[in-house]
C-alpha cells in the first residue's frame, strides 16, 4: 500500500513538469507596479519615522511625496503643515 502510494505521488509531482523539469505553471503577479495609494503610503511611513527622529526635512521631502501621490488625503497636508511649522521654529 505505502509503494503504491508512493507511486501515485511521484507520478503526481512529474505530471507537474515540463520535459526540462521546469514547473509547467508560472506565478505572474497580477500588478507589475505598486498602486498609487501603496506607493503614498509608504512614504508616509517614512515621513513618520523622519519626523519622530527628528529629522525634518527628510520629513518634509516625503510628506511631499505623499501629498504628489495622494492629493486628496487631508492627514499627510496636516502633517506637513505641523512639520514645517516645527522647521520654522
């Protein structure tokens, strides 16, 4: 029984194989580049850590960033508000 199952395995997993032992199925990502929203987000990420390291102009520079990416988001123009007013100071 388990030299059948075996087997029935083995012939499974070659089925699966392209002559050169290649899958015959590839992953193709259904988005080559990231959404806009992704790509604004991550820099927002980035401006937060600036920002809590003190580090306000690289701040600043995302938060532009963000704000190119995602006009109508109101937190990061708030945000950038708040660190240009802290540069000034």
């Amino acid at each position: 029984m388990r030299i059948l199952l075996c087997l029935i395995t083995l012939s499974a997993a070659c089925g699966c194989m392209a002559p050169g032992g290649a899958p015959q199925f590839a992953f193709t990502p259904l988005r080559q580049e990231p959404a806009p929203q992704a790509e604004a987000y991550s820099y927002y990420i980035l401006a937060t850590m600036h920002e809590r390291a003190g580090r306000l102009e690289e701040a600043a520079a995302a938060l532009e960033e963000v704000k190119a990416r995602a006009p109508d988001a109101l937190t990061p123009h708030v945000q950038l508000m708040q660190v240009y007013f802290r540069m000034r100071n």
